[in-house]
C-alpha cells in the first residue's frame, strides 16, 4: 500500500510565501513523476508544476517565475516553494506520484491568501 501525505499549508497574507512537502511511502519501487495540483472551489483540479525522475520540470504559467518544485528522491519527497503568492492561488493542493504503474494521491493542503 502506497501512502502520499502532504503538508505545509496554510493562511498567508498576499505576497507571502509557504512550502509544501508531500512524501510518499509504502511499496514504491520506482517513481517517475511527482507533482502538485491544485482545485479551487468551483473550478477543476489542474497542474501547477510537476518534476520528473531525472529532474525535468514542467511548470503551469501561472507558478512560472513565483514557484520552485523540488524532489528529493532517496525520500520519496517532493517540495514545493510558493513565493508572492496571490489570492488566486488560494485552493486545496494535491500531491501527484506516478510510480509508472499506479497514480497516487494525497489527501490535499488547503492553501488560503487572504489579508
């Protein structure tokens, strides 16, 4: 059984910063890409940055140049570094693994800007 725990979230006011760590454990014997994305109320579920196993990055425009992901694969750990952040970032975010034959996801971190 494969586990996928996020945390990190929070309340932060409009250009504050928050990281997100999300790790997974269990039987994963191999993990391509690990990623986060995100659903705010009413809308659909969409990627905001997702890095694969041997580092390529793929980033949705509207983290470019505010979020850095980061993973550390010893761990099985995935971070990710939100900077400058806007109301409209506020949303559960979700962490993604892909282990090539199994997709697995945590259970969400409410992330709220808010002044």
């Amino acid at each position: 059984q494969v586990q996928v725990v996020e945390s990190g979230g929070g309340l932060v006011q409009p250009g504050g910063s928050l990281r997100l760590s999300c790790a997974a454990s269990g039987s994963i014997f191999s993990v391509n890409t690990m990623g986060w994305y995100r659903q705010a109320p009413g809308k659909e579920r969409e990627l905001v940055a997702r890095i694969g196993s041997v580092g390529r990055i793929n980033y949705a425009d509207s983290a470019k140049g505010r979020f850095t992901i980061s993973r550390d694969n010893a761990k099985n750990m995935v971070y990710l570094q939100m900077n400058s952040l806007k109301p409209e970032d506020t949303a559960v975010y979700y962490c993604n693994l892909d282990s090539y034959s199994n997709i697995y996801w945590g259970q969400g971190t409410q992330v709220t800007v808010s002044s």
